[in-house]
C-alpha cells in the first residue's frame, strides 16, 4: 500500500503568516499486528489538535502510479503466498521481496514523510517506521535461519540509512502478540481465510524481531502497555507522554511583526 493522509488540502489551507517552515515533529505509532496503532493516533492527533498543534496523521492507503502497482505486486503475486499451515506456497525469494517492500517504504520517508514534516508541528505515522525494519528481519530470519539475526539487523539498518526518516518520538504500543492475534481476528483479519490465518501465526517471530530492532532504543522509545485498556486511556496516555516534549522547544514558524 502507499501513503495517503487524513488531512488532504494541508498545503491549501497553511496560514499566511508561516514565513518559515515549521521544525515538525515526527511521531510513530509502533506496534504488532492487532496493537491498535491507527485507532490510537486518530485520537491522539485529534487531542493534539486542540491543544493547538497542528497536526496530519499519515497511514497506508491506495496510490495511482508505480508505487500502486508495486503495492498490488507485493500483495497479490505468489511472491508472498503462503500454504496456510506455515511456510510459503511457492520458493520465496525473501531478499527480493525485502528489498521491494524497502524500495516502497524508501518513497513513503522521501515524498510523504519529509513533506508533511514541512507543513506541520506535528506528523504521526500510524503504522510505524521499525515495524518495517521488524518485519524484514523477521522474514529473512525465517528463510535463512542459519544467518547471525544481529548481522542481519546491522545490514538492514546499513541499507535504509540514506532516506530512513529517524522518529523524534516513537511510541511502542506493547501488546502480548497473542492478544494482537486475537484482536486482529475480532476485527475480521483472519476469520475463515487460512492463508490470513497463517500470516498472524507469524506473530511470535514479527514480535521477536521488532523487540531486537527496538533494543539499544529503550531510553527514547516509550512504551505503553495496552492490555485491555480502552483505546480512548491509552491515547490519553500517549498524549500526555507527548505534549511534554512538544512543549519543550518551540517551533520555528513565526507569525508577522506588527508595527
């Protein structure tokens, strides 16, 4: 999928007295499948919004062009086919396939990220940035089991370093992946269809994998135990989290002097 942004007409609607590009935030919800990632940055954005930020959520949606096209690919080719009962179909080339993902994440940090960066205080990314990172390795760990997952890391990290929009803050939504399992059924991902099935059995490696990225992080990566809490509790919580550290610096829009 690519990236499309709950506030459309940003860049028609900027007020006339930002003389200067605002020094915007950069905010990621992170979190497994089945967390509650989209649902707890709507909120937020909407709590920021009234406590006077300006605020664009960014999330993955449909896309005309080539990044479409790749997006059908990476989705509908037996690239990615799995049996249903664990493993792929068909020989999957997972060093392809993470490069192709990489190359369409690379387009999101460069023509979604940075833009918005540009026109807003804050920008929050509703499926996260290391849960890419997370994925790759977990996929390529599972496909060559016999490579070292910590040179594996470092060389993925290598490899995305050029365009990779680094998080000012990046929010870990810290769910037990059997309850994101659950959750992510209840929401109809994976009720009746096994190939769906088999993809959240997936779950115990994604949550090994994102837990390795994130390690060496711990002191600038919040973490935010979901549990059964309601939605609306834990977007308070990451709210309160964030407003103390937007407060801190100012941003660099400036209204006009007035004489």
């Amino acid at each position: 999928m690519s990236c499309t942004t709950t506030r459309a007409a940003e860049a028609e609607t900027a007020p006339s007295w930002r003389l200067a590009p605002p020094q915007g935030r950069l905010v990621t919800i992170e979190g497994v499948w089945g967390a509650g990632k989209t649902t707890a940055a709507q909120l937020v954005a909407t709590k920021l919004r009234r406590a006077g930020f300006r605020v664009q959520v960014v999330h993955y949606g449909g896309e005309p062009g080539s990044i479409g096209r790749l997006s059908a690919f990476l989705e509908q080719s037996p690239l990615r086919a799995r049996t249903g009962l664990g493993g792929y179909a068909l020989p999957h080339h997972s060093s392809v396939d993470v490069l192709l993902r990489l190359c369409r994440e690379a387009h999101h940090h460069v023509n979604c990220f940075r833009p918005a960066l540009a026109l807003n205080d804050v920008v929050l990314v509703d499926h996260g940035v290391y849960s890419k990172l997370a994925w790759a390795l977990a996929v390529l760990t599972e496909t060559t089991p016999a490579a070292d997952p910590a040179r594996t890391l470092e060389r993925l990290q290598a490899l995305v370093a050029p365009w990779f929009c680094e998080p000012d803050v990046p929010v870990f939504l810290d769910t037990p992946w059997p309850l994101a399992r659950e959750r992510a059924i209840a929401r109809g991902r994976g009720g009746g269809d096994p190939a769906a099935i088999e993809r959240l059995l997936f779950l115990p490696r994604y949550t090994a994998a994102y837990r390795q990225v994130l390690a060496g992080r711990e002191d600038r990566v919040p973490r935010v135990r979901v549990g059964l809490r309601a939605a609306g509790v834990i977007a308070e919580e990451i709210t309160d989290r964030l407003l103390g550290t937007l407060r801190a610096a100012p941003l660099s829009a400036t209204e006009p002097q007035r004489g």
